[in-house]
C-alpha cells in the first residue's frame, strides 16, 4: 500500500494532508468558510483523501512490507479484518491491468453481503472513477482496467475446477465445513491452493476468525514435529505478528521457498468503529468459555486432549435447513436456584424420516425456574414440540409447579440415562462418530449453535470438569430421540 493511490503523486497528497490537518484545528464554521474559498480542484483531491486507505489505517491493516504468499488476518470478530483485505484486492486491481483474482468464502450470500456490498467491501470503498461492474450471472467482477474477480463459495467447491488466478481472497477458511475424514476443507484443498497459479507472484489474503480445529492450528502454528512440539512459539503468538516459511524441492531439484504471515489482534483494535460498549456485551455474554478466547481475542486454540467431541465432527455430518422430522423434542438442563450463576440449558432438535437426530437450536439462558421455564414453553411452541425432556427426578416440585403455571398442558419426558456424565455424554459421541447425528445450519444465523459446540469440544471428562449445561440438555435430547434409555423409560405423562 502507498501514499499517494489512483495515480496522485505522494507530495501533493502529502501537502493535501498537511492542509487537512490545519482545517481540523479551526472551528467549524470557519472551516467552512476556508473550504469553499479553495479551488474546485483542491476539493475534490481533499474529498478524495477518503480513498487514501494508507491514512486511516492501523499499522497491522497494512499488507507485509517483505515477500509473503499467504498473509493471514485472525483478528477478534469485529476487530477490522475486511477492510484491509478489500483494500489490498482494490490495489491488486489498480496496478495491474487484466489481473485475474479470486474471492472466495464459506457461502454465497456471505460473498456478496460482506465482501462485495457489505460495509467493508469492495463497492463501499472503490472511489467513483474506480469502481467494478458486477455481473450478477457469471458472479464476476470487471473494473475500468479490465481486472476481473470471480466469486465462489466453499460450498460448491467444484466452480474452482478449471479457472486460473493471480491473486485471491480468501473469507472465514477456518469456518469452513471439513468432510469427515478429511483434515482440510475440500474448496482449500482441491479449489483454491492449486488455482492460485499465474504471474511472478501469486499471493492470497485470508481473513478469519481461528477455530479449534487441527486444520486451523497446523496452518497458523506449523505441523506438530515427532516430538508433538509446533514450529511457532507462544513468545512469538503473544507478539501478534508472526511467519512461517515453507521450503520445497521440485522434481529439478530447485529449491522454492513461500511465506505465510499470520497477524493476531483482539477486538479492541478496532473499537472506535464499532458501536459504543458492544465489545464489552460479547465479553459479558462470553466471558470466560473458548469462545471469548477465539472470537474477541482472536486466540488460535486446539482441541483438548480427551475431549469425547470436536469440530470436525459437527463439520462432518453439519447440515443446511431442517429436514423431516417425526418427533421434535425440547430439552433442558435446568438450574434450581432463584439467583443462579450458570445457565439452564435449553437445546431443541427432533428425529428424522431417516432415523437421525437433527439439532437446530439453542435457547439457553441464564435465569430463575420462572425464566427458563417460559423460554422452554416458547422453544415447544415455537417448533410444535412434542415435549419436554429432562433427567429423571431433576426437577424439584415447586419447579415442576411454576412451569406448570406457564403451561398447564404441558407434556415432560422423564429420561433416566446411566450414572456418570461420561457414561451418559460416551453413547451420544459414539452415534456422532457414526454420523448419525446432525446440526443444522441456519444460513440466516450461522452461529446459532456455537456456543453448545464450543462447551462440548472444551469438556475433558477425565479432568473432572462439570459437565456445562447446553452439553447436557444435548445429552438428554439424544439419549431420548435415539431411545438410548429404552431400557428405563418412562411413558409420557402430564405434569
């Protein structure tokens, strides 16, 4: 990136600079006065400062000085990733007539909505006498210069079979979905790694939040050696900037080296363009779970050691939209105190025509019996459940009272599962393995089920950690869809 962009030679836009900085120090209505006592041409080169990304942004928004591949952004959520990458492809496409780039992320409606026309896109900051034409049909990109971008999504993986690319941009790669027994998404894999082929240099940016996956540490970290070390140090990830450097020998001999730079920053970095106190209502919400760690301070986390599930097997077996379901089913984790500290678990999700169980949402929240209760009669009301599942004899009778109070018909399922919360969580990992249970994505609400998947791939049974409440209404739900419990069921029964 440089001072002076679309052809403006550096020392004006210096001078333009200077001058701006002077009028900032008037009064408004004398900076009114002495903007329009100033040529045509000098306001319309200082309205077009606006587009001189290299003045607003933050040293870690500025593309690697040296020679790099791949540069990474895993910066917190909100904390400024966008920006930078749709300013660089912006540059891509000014200096080099004819250049050919990819976009890519995890679905379609993502690469319009945030990389095209989303606030940090690339219509939003292309200054009017640059600006592409988009071709809604062939999902192509064509500016003044004949630079042209493609879109595709990691959806539909076989679209980058065949085009050829200089440069690429990549979206959210840590969120892609990972096919079951894979260790990398196919659209990285067989798509977007072997299409970025052309010129003297081929380069891709990747901005994404990290996800505790092996994909996602191996990229960012370095593969684990013999000795199970990774080849970048915590002092090194602390830092917030760091590289990996690959060296390969082709089958000439000749030996070629690409760089990786990875930078990490948290939420914060970016907080003056954010609305007032947000950041502050994540951490309240996710204040100390992983998800805090990966999603506001943009940690790069791994899978713990004897945890009974991982991302790869939600990603696996992850659906998009609710199939046909013959029973669905409410089920709750409850907390019994008036002012609890934890959170009542409340998961919906249902059998389906095949025989599998389907997860599709979470409605948990952390209340009295009275709060959770009207969340879990408006979740069955809101996905005409059949009932309400939860532990045998969990239940006090007040409780059993209040809820009762909120819906008089009320219908509960008693599931009585074994004793141990690893005896109970093991069966329920077991039919995950086997691809028989199912969430369901919403492409409105990607999201909606992040929080239960963080609790369940952070809970180490042999660490002696209580098991979290979202993780446990999950475990009753599928105990009672699979009938795991046949043995000891009881029948349905009012309350």
């Amino acid at each position: 990136m440089r001072l002076g962009r679309f052809g403006s030679k550096p020392e004006v836009t210096g001078a333009l600079v200077d001058l701006c900085k002077e009028l900032h120090k008037l009064p408004a209505a004398q900076r009114r006065e002495a903007l329009l006592s100033l040529s045509p041409d000098t306001q319309v080169a200082i309205e077009a400062l606006s587009y001189e990304w290299y003045l607003f942004a933050r040293p870690e928004q500025l593309a690697p000085e040296n020679a790099w591949r791949w540069w990474v952004m895993c910066g917190g959520r909100g904390g400024g990733k966008t920006r930078p990458a749709a300013e660089e492809v912006i540059e891509w496409a000014d200096t080099n007539p004819g250049i050919r780039i990819a976009f890519v992320g995890r679905d379609a409606g993502g690469v319009r909505k945030v990389m095209l026309r989303g606030d940090s896109g690339i219509f939003q900051h292309s200054p009017p006498w640059f600006k592409p034409r988009w071709y809604k049909t062939d999902k192509l990109l064509v500016w003044p210069n004949e630079a042209m971008a493609e879109l595709h999504s990691s959806e539909e993986p076989g679209t980058l079979r065949g085009p050829q690319y200089h440069k690429a941009w990549v979206t959210e790669l840590f969120h892609w979905g990972i096919p079951k027994g894979e260790r990398e998404p196919t659209a990285w894999r067989e798509g977007i790694k072997l299409t970025l082929r052309l010129g003297d240099n081929p380069q891709g940016i990747i901005d994404s939040s990290p996800r505790a996956t092996e994909f996602c540490a191996d990229f960012l970290l370095g593969k684990k050696n013999q000795q199970g070390k990774r080849a970048v140090s915590q002092a090194q990830i602390d830092s917030g900037e760091w590289t990996i450097e690959h060296v390969l020998v082709d089958h000439d001999g000749k030996e070629h080296r690409y760089v990786v730079v990875i930078r990490r920053w948290s939420s914060e970095r970016n907080a003056e363009n954010l609305s007032p106190g947000v950041i502050a209502e994540w951490r309240h919400d996710l204040r100390g779970s992983r998800l805090e760690d990966q999603e506001l301070d943009g940690k790069i986390l791994v899978k713990v050691e004897g945890a009974l599930f991982s991302t790869e097997m939600f990603d696996a077996s992850r659906v998009v939209g609710i199939p046909a379901i013959v029973r669905t089913r409410v089920a709750v984790d409850p907390t019994r105190a008036d002012s609890p500290t934890d959170e009542a678990g409340i998961v919906v999700g249902g059998l389906g025509a095949d025989g599998h169980a389907y997860v599709w949402d979470d409605c948990s929240l952390r209340g009295t019996p009275l709060a959770w209760g009207r969340a879990a009669i408006e979740a069955k009301n809101k996905y005409g459940a059949d009932a309400i599942v939860i532990e045998k004899n969990r239940l006090e009778h007040s409780t059993k009272q209040t809820v009762r109070a909120i819906d008089p018909k009320v219908k509960w399922v008693e599931v009585q599962a074994a004793d141990g919360k690893r005896t109970r969580a093991e069966p329920v990992s077991a039919l995950y393995e086997a691809g028989k249970v199912h969430h369901v994505r919403d492409p409105r609400d990607p999201e909606k089920l992040a929080r239960l998947e963080d609790e369940m791939i952070s809970w180490d049974p042999r660490a002696r950690m209580a098991s979290p409440n979202r993780m446990d209404a999950l475990v009753w739900l599928v105990w009672d869809l699979m009938k795991l419990d046949e043995k000891v069921r009881k029948p349905i029964r009012l309350i």
